[in-house]
C-alpha cells in the first residue's frame, strides 16, 4: 500500500522541483478594477502545497478585505455583453463565435485554458466546476506559495480543493475565487468539475478511506465521513482526566485524507540523500522511549473568536480545551541517526543549517539542526505510541515527536528528512502557524485548565476541582492558584503524584472545593478560575482574553481558563 501512496506523489513532487528551478514571471493580471489592490487576507492553504504543507492551523483568514472584479478585461476577439437581459457570450472557434445564450460570460475550451499556464504565455487560468478563472493577479498573494499554486495552473483546480479540504469547507474560500472568474468551460463534464480526462472524483470521497474513530472519546469538530473534510476533533474532558491519554481519545488535527502507508518494516524512509529501512535504524541505534504532550496551535477557538470579536479571522471549527493530549512514544533519536553525515558533510555548519521534515500528506515544516542535534532535546522518530504501533490517525507508520514544540512541528506519516542550508520555505513554515512578523511559532507559554468540570456543570459540597497545566518548551510549571471570586483572592493548588511527569508533559493539579468556596457554600453559580504561577506566586497568564490575541492574533491562546458551575 505504501508504495501506492509514494507513487502517487512522485510526478507532484517533480513539478514542485522543476518549478522551484525556474523563474515564474508574474506581469499584472488581466483583470482590472480594486482586486489589484486588495490585501492578502486569506490565509488558507495552497491549491495543493505539496512538499511544502498540519495545529490552526488549523485556522484560515477573513476575505472581508477582498473586492470583487467589477470590469474583466478579455483576451483579444473575445466579448461580454452587459445587456440588463440575460448575457450571451461569444468566443472565437473555427467557425466563427460560438455562443452560450444561458451564460453572460464567454466560454473557452481546455485547451484554451491549458495554454495560459504561466509557463508560455504570462497569464495563469484555472478551471472549477464548470467556471475558467483568471488567478494571474493573485498567484504572486497566494499564501501557500508562487510555487504550489502554480502547480494546478492550466488545468483543473478540482484534485486539490478536494484534497485540501479548507478550500471548500471555508465559504469565503469559494467567494475569493469567484470574483477572479472570465468564463466558463465549454462542454464541462456530467460531474460539473471540468473536464480533465480523469475527472476528480467528488469531495467525499477522497475521505472514505479514513480510519473510524471513537464516538464518544473524541468530540469531532469537523466530521470528514460526513461532510468530505479532513477530520478534526478534540479529545473529550473525561479523557483529559489522566495522565497518559488512551490512542482512542488523542485529539486529532489532519489537513489532507490519512494516507494508507503501510507498515514501519516495509515502508521506505528518505534521510538526507539516502533510502532507510526504520527497522535498520533502530536495530543499529536502539529504541528510545519518552512522554511528551502535544498541543496544538489553534487550541481553544472558541474562546479566541469571542475574544478577537469583529477582527477575528479564526475561522475554523470551534474547539474547547482538548486540543492537548499526552502520551509514551517509543522511537530512535534522531540526533543519533543524523550524527554520520553532519560530521562528514555539514560539520562547523550546524548553527544555521536546518532539517526540514514532510509527511505523506505534503505538510512540511523544518527545526533548527542544532536543536535536533541536542541528544537532550529528544527529537523523535516513532514508530509506537502508548507501546502499540501508531494508529494511522496520528501518522502510522512513523511520525516526527519533538518535545516542547507546537502541535504542527509533530509531523505525522514521515515520509523525509533533509538537512537543508536554510529554515523551510514551505507555506507552513513561513505562512501558517507564524506570528505578526512572519517568525513561526515554535512554543507554548503556560496554560492551565479545569477538567474536573465543563461549562454550567454542577459541583457537589466537598467536590475536588482539578485539571492540567502545561508549558512548553521544556519550561517548568512552578505552581498553580484557583479563584471562585473572580480572581480578588487566590488559592494555592496541590500536584497529583504523577511519577513519569517531565519538563516535556503536562502536570495535573487539584483542589478541595471547600478551600475556595468556604463554609457554607454559596448557592446559586459561582465562576471558578485557574492560573499558573512563577516561583514567587506571580501568574504568569493573561487576565482577559483580549490580552491573549494582541502578540499571537490568536494563536496559543493561554488566557485565564474560567468555567461557571452550578453550586449544589
């Protein structure tokens, strides 16, 4: 199976490399009016940002910036009635002008729009469900790179919306779009997704072939067997209760189908210039076993969007607390693996040098080599997870853990890793998952949360309140304080006597209620919060939600985490 989906992506991964090799000229388009002039405020994915694109992102940004062509300018011979009746449109074939009376737009063949690829003429066409698009103006925008999006030029944009599933799932995605169209295609196929000669199947089934998942460990944020989208789900309070996550309940993030890769015995994996068997790798380097938390970049959306308010341009399925999972991985250290060639070829380099890491699905993201090389560290190549083999959701049959960094940096289905002489450029090391400057973002800062309880829950006389509390980059959780007074007095929280928690996991705290609510409870609802603290019992965590989302825009959300509940 694995060499199914290797095979399927060679003749992809030839053209992003031919194209990286030359110098795509991008004149101004052929289309005129404010669109010229329109900022790039969407941040979604690449038609297809193959080797170059997993967390946020989950995320894609607002278009309400963008203005839609008023005046199309067409090739020359072709017009557009602008008659208050219905248009016919008229295009020049070797019998004159062929017209479309139920079209006011003029319609031109594939081969009409293969040949604007912007390769031999200056202007870049696409087509979609039946519709021919002028990108040429925006291909120099596109956030997922000149490169990648060059990639479905002169043909049908259809195999990578569909496999990138944002372009669909997000309405402003297809608004962005429409206001680029020139005309339509002439005779498009039944399915209405052009007329390529193997025509994309439909959305959905892209995913049909993604693996089942727990109905009642996960709460789905997007459902992808339903709605033909790349699966998202958060891993469910009651499962955030102890302290190594069960594989059936570790939140999931996924930006593509999950690819079918076969097995770690079988499945090839490139390292620098050469073709590893993993099995070789860790017979020769032996097996290295670490717990570490991963959480996601984009984690508690539904708190930023509230919090950012007109200005936010989190888009994506609402989540809770429970992009944040933790577990045992079982692997080689990559640092061992690399130490052969970076003595032999990039020895006194390694400051600036990179390793760039892309998976079966194309997302890609690069580490410094130095913190790669830092045996401490503990980068990962894992094959286990909780001590079974990965399940395919989370990147059977090995996957990249790099502990104290964002969720995006696990790449999942490991397919390469490149020591290269610069950080990425892929879309998702520079476009996604970045700050305001374009720098990406590596770590979390604290973050606390309450797990014992959700939102309106209701708390017993002499309940314990408890939940997480996590930092990353390897960096201490000093202490944790709870409220119930809206934060006038604070209480010092105790740690579970978790004995495997490390600088790289989370820590589990808790509290009598009795100690903040006092005797005799209050009745009615009463706000509990929780924060973390430094070693002089400062907290070191936003008070309002607003001053979480002025640095990050959204991202790594870590203000106060406060739930209402109902006093019984």
């Amino acid at each position: 199976m694995y060499s199914k989906v290797l095979t399927s992506w060679r003749p992809l991964k030839r053209t992003y490399r031919y194209l990286s090799s030359i110098n795509l000229s991008v004149p101004r388009a052929s289309l005129s009016g404010s669109q010229s002039d329109a900022p790039n405020t969407f941040l979604g994915l690449g038609f297809l940002t193959l080797g170059a694109a997993a967390g946020v992102s989950c995320l894609l940004m607002d278009f309400d910036g963008f203005t839609p062509v008023d005046t199309l300018v067409y090739p020359s011979g072709v017009s557009k009635s602008s008659d208050s009746e219905a248009s016919v449109a008229r295009v020049p074939s070797e019998k004159g002008l062929k017209t479309v009376s139920s079209s006011p737009f003029p319609v031109f063949t594939e081969d009409q729009v293969a040949s604007r690829d912007g390769i031999e003429t200056p202007d870049v066409w696409v087509h979609y469900e039946g519709s021919v698009y002028d990108i040429t103006d925006f291909v120099s925008r596109h956030p997922g790179g000149k490169k990648n999006i060059m990639m479905g030029a002169g043909g049908d944009i259809a195999p990578f919306w569909n496999y990138w599933s944002q372009h669909r799932s997000h309405p402003k995605a297809r608004k962005m779009l429409e206001a680029m169209k020139i005309g339509v295609l002439d005779q498009p196929s039944p399915s209405a997704v052009g007329s390529s000669p193997d025509p994309s199947p439909p959305a959905s089934e892209d995913y049909v072939n993604d693996p089942r998942r727990s109905k009642s460990a996960l709460r789905p944020l997007v459902h992808a067997a339903r709605t033909g989208v790349a699966f998202e789900a958060e891993t469910s309070p009651v499962m955030l209760r102890t302290f190594v996550t069960p594989n059936h309940a570790f939140y999931v993030r996924n930006h593509a189908p999950v690819p079918e890769a076969g097995n770690a015995a079988e499945m090839p994996l490139q390292v620098g210039d050469k073709t590893a068997n993993y099995l070789d790798l860790l017979t020769k380097h032996g097996k290295a076993t670490l717990i570490s938390t991963i959480q996601c970049t984009g984690n508690r959306l539904g708190e930023v969007a509230e919090a950012m308010g007109k200005d936010s341009y989190f888009e994506a399925a609402p989540s809770g607390i429970g992009l944040i999972s933790n577990a045992e991985w079982g692997g080689v250290r990559l640092a061992d693996v690399l130490k052969e060639e970076v003595e032999k070829k990039w020895k006194g380099r390694e400051d600036n040098l990179h390793v760039e890491f892309t998976g079966l699905d194309g997302f890609t993201k690069s580490i410094p080599l130095k913190h790669v090389m830092k045996r401490s560290n503990n980068v990962l190549i894992v094959h286990e997870m909780n001590g079974e083999p990965l399940p395919r959701d989370h990147g059977s049959p090995f996957r990249l853990i790099a502990p104290g960094l964002v969720g995006a940096y696990q790449i999942k289905w490991l397919q390469s890793v490149e020591i290269i002489e610069k950080q990425s450029d892929s879309p998702w090391q520079t476009k996604f998952y970045t700050f305001h400057d374009g720098t990406p973002i590596k770590k979390w800062p604290h973050t606390s949360f309450i797990t014992s309880h959700e939102n309106h829950g209701l708390l017993s006389q002499g309940q314990e309140i408890f939940g997480l509390a996590y930092a990353g980059g390897g960096k201490v959780v000093a202490g944790v304080q709870v409220s119930a007074d809206g934060g006038d007095t604070w209480h010092d929280a105790s740690w579970l006597p978790d004995e495997k928690a490390t600088r790289w996991t989370w820590r589990r705290w808790k509290i009598d209620s009795e100690k903040i609510l006092g005797q005799p409870p209050p009745d009615g609802e009463v706000s509990v919060m929780v924060r973390v603290v430094d070693e002089t019992k400062a907290g070191i965590q936003p008070e309002k939600p607003k001053d979480a989302v002025k640095e990050t825009g959204g991202y790594l959300f870590n203000a106060i985490h406060e739930v209402t509940l109902n006093v019984g």
